[in-house]
C-alpha cells in the first residue's frame, strides 16, 4: 500500500487554532542536547507573520488530524547592494514555523508543506526563498538543502541579553534622544538602504504598534541639543553616532525554556546557593526564570557611524535593557531578554552586552533563487558586514 498524500490547505483561524498551538507544544527545535524553547503563540498561531505585508500559513492534514504546518511572509528588499537602483531590490519570500507531528516524521509532509509554500512564492513573483535554522537542526538542514537545493547564505549571530531589574549604567558623557518616526525613516533611508535584507518598507515597520521607537546616541556637547538631530540633514549628524530600534516582540508570542543544558542548570543553581549562603552577593544581577513564559524585546535597524561608535552602541543596548527592565510602562510586564541579531562578521558585536550561554554565534540563513537565471550570482556574493533583520520575521 502506497504512502497516503496529505491535504494541504491555507489555515482556518476558527477550526484550526488549538490544533497547531497543541502541534508547536509537541516539536522540538533543534538538537537535543541543546537548549530547546517553547514559543506560547498566545492563541494566535500566526501571529509571528501577521505583522508581514504578504503572509501565509498552510497547515497539512492526514487521517482528519493537523500534522504538520508552515509559514511564509513576503516583502522587497535590497539584495545587490552594490548594484545601483533598483537593481539592488529583489523581492524575498521567507519560510518559517516548519513543524511535523513527531509520529508523522520521514513520510514527506515537511516537503509536501515547503513545496506548496514555494509555489505561492513563484506565483507571487518571488526572486529568491529563504530560511534560517540553527546550524545544527539536521533535520532542517537537510530537508532545505538536500533536497530542496537551498544553499548557505549568511549566518548572523544572535545576542541574547537576560534582563537584570536593576539598572545599567550609561554614561554621562552620552546623550540618547528619541527620533520621531519620520525623522527615523530618513535616516534609515540614508544610511542603511544599501545594507543586505533592508525593507523597502521600513515606514510600516517604524509606525507599527510594536516598534516602541529609534533612539540615537552621541558624545554630549557635540553641539547638538536633544531634537536637532538629523533635523538639518547632514549638518546635524555629529561624527560619532548610533541608533537603533526596539520592537516588543513579547507582546506577539512569550518563550519558555522547555530543555536547557547542564551548564545552564548549574549556573542557575550557583546563583540560588550564592543568594542563599552569600547574602552580601544580593547586589549582583540575579539569573532570571526562564521556565515560565516571558517576553522579549528585539533590537533592530542597529547602524553606527565614527571610530569611537562602538561604546555608542553599548550605551544604546544598555538604555534599551534599562527601558526593558522598566517595561510595565510599555505594557509588557514579563520582558526578560533584549535580543538582537547581527551580521556574522560584524565587529559591532563585541560592543553589544549579552550571555554566550543563551546566544547563538552562528545561526544558518539559507537561501534559494527561484528564477533561472540567478543561482550563479548568488554564489558569488559576499556577505556585506551590516544585516538588517526584519523584526517581523523573529
Ligand atoms: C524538520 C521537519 C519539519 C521535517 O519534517 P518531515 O516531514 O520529517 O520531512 P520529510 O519527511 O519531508 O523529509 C524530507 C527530507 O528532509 C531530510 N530530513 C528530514 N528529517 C531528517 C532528520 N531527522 N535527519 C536528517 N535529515 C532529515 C531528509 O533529506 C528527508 O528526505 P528522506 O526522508 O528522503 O531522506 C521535522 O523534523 C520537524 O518538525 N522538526 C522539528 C521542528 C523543526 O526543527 N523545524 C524546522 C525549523 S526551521
């Protein structure tokens, strides 16, 4: 007897709701032996891609039960950054949220979902598909690039910072202002245009309910007061500056720690035993729990300019994680990590705070050209050191 087909069909936000929430409970992400987290959809499973332009869920179906299930988003982007405009755009589809019923694994449903999503991505006019996983997701890997061709793009690396409710010093000799939304755009517009995956639509992004702002840094007594920044075109931007923007991701879908490896067990013990028998320690960060549900906010648009805008950068992060320790005034109570993700060989990393232990140095960005004539150029790009990550796709 042959292989029964699974039906493949758009998701239904009525029938289908607590079937795939049930469905993401069940999978695992990743290795084993790695950390593994629980993303709690909050009752809506599509909730991660709802904030796209163009997006998509496909659920698949056997014997009456959910087993399987995908997403996909589409946007323009830059692509060429060193092609002159619009050479640079292409337009990207971004696959996610793959997950198959454990029982239902090896029986092709992860293919039958990404062909079919594919085929929505060609309809739709998409130059190139792609996906990011951890680099050690077999499974993942596999499926993408064995047999779907995909191949390895970039691999940027995720900073994860914990949030410490006490307060990080920034210091006095920087002034952080906020931007107004269309100041913000200007400057993305004039500085990051021609950095990799930049969206064209980065107005949505900026005025979407979740962006809670851009801030800028620079030296005080640069001669600009708080509001005249980029006011004035170039004249107003001091030689040393940096910004960045933030997005309540928590507000979306909270993390759990389902599994965690043994390193973090025990620095999590260490931490109550010190508390525990070492009072006078009470003043250090303590760790915070990451086996109940918690928010994030995500730092995104990260762009700097001058020889000394590295430190700029680190009291921007440093501002961020105070405004997020503070965070029941931006409605999210629970914000227990700042998470950013940044170009793989972006030096700017070494200025952004965060934990080895919960950071990801090399996630895995693959990537698929679905028009003909484009797979010999992609293989001959080279990663630029900037990446900007879309934080409707996190
Ligand atoms: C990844 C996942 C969706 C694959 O679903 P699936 O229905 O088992 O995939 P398929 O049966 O279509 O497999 C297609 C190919 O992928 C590769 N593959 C699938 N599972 C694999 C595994 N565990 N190890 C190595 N390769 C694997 C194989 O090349 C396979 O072809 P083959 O069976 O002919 O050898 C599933 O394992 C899963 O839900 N994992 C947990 C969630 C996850 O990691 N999602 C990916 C996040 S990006």
């Amino acid at each position: 007897m042959g292989i029964q087909e699974p039906i493949i069909r758009s998701y239904d936000g009525v029938a289908d709701r607590g079937r795939v929430e049930d469905l993401e409970r069940r999978c695992e992400v990743g290795p084993s032996e790695r950390v593994f987290l629980f993303t709690d959809t909050m009752g809506d499973p599509i909730c991660r891609i709802r904030n796209s332009p163009m997006h998509k869920m496909l659920v698949a179906e056997l014997d009456n039960q959910l087993v399987g299930v995908i997403q996909g988003s589409i946007k323009l982007v830059t692509f060429h950054p060193n092609k002159p405009p619009p050479k640079d755009q292409a337009k990207v589809g971004y696959l996610l949220g793959l997950r198959v019923s454990p029982l239902y694994r090896r029986k092709g449903i992860g293919s039958s979902l990404v062909r079919r999503l594919e085929e929505w991505f060609v309809c739709n006019d998409v130059d190139y598909a792609y996906m990011a996983t951890e680099k050690d997701n077999q499974a993942s890997a596999g499926l993408f690039m064995n047999k779907f061709g995909y191949i390895k793009f970039r691999t940027p690396a995720i900073l994860v910072n914990p949030v410490r409710y006490r307060p990080c010093r920034v210091s006095s000799g920087v002034e952080i202002a906020k931007l107004r939304i269309e100041e913000a755009e200007y400057l993305y517009r004039k500085c990051m245009a021609s950095t990799e995956f930049f969206s064209h639509d980065i107005d949505k992004v900026l005025g979407n309910k979740l962006s809670l702002g851009t801030w800028v840094a620079y030296p005080r007594g640069d001669g600009l007061r708080v509001g005249d920044f980029g006011s004035n075109g170039d004249e107003m931007v001091p030689s040393n500056w940096a910004m960045l923007s933030v997005w309540n991701s928590g507000e979306l879908f909270n993390l759990r720690l389902g599994k965690a490896p043994l390193s973090c067990f025990m620095y999590a013990k260490s931490w109550k035993l010190m508390d525990r028998f070492l009072p006078c320690f009470k003043l250090l960060p303590s760790m915070p729990d990451f086996f109940t549900p918690f928010g994030f906010y995500f730092m995104y648009g990260l762009h700097h300019e001058g020889p000394l805008s590295g430190k700029l950068v680190r009291n921007l992060c440093q501002f961020v994680h105070n405004m997020a320790a503070n965070s029941s005034e931006y409605s999210s109570k629970n914000c227990k990590v700042v998470v950013t993700e940044v170009g793989g060989c972006d030096p700017v990393k070494h200025y952004i705070p965060h934990w080895k232990l919960l950071s990801c140095s090399e996630d895995l960005w693959c990537i698929k050209p679905l028009k003909n004539d484009s797979l010999h150029e992609l293989t001959k790009t080279h990663p630029t050191k900037s990446l900007f990550v879309d934080p409707r796709e996190v």
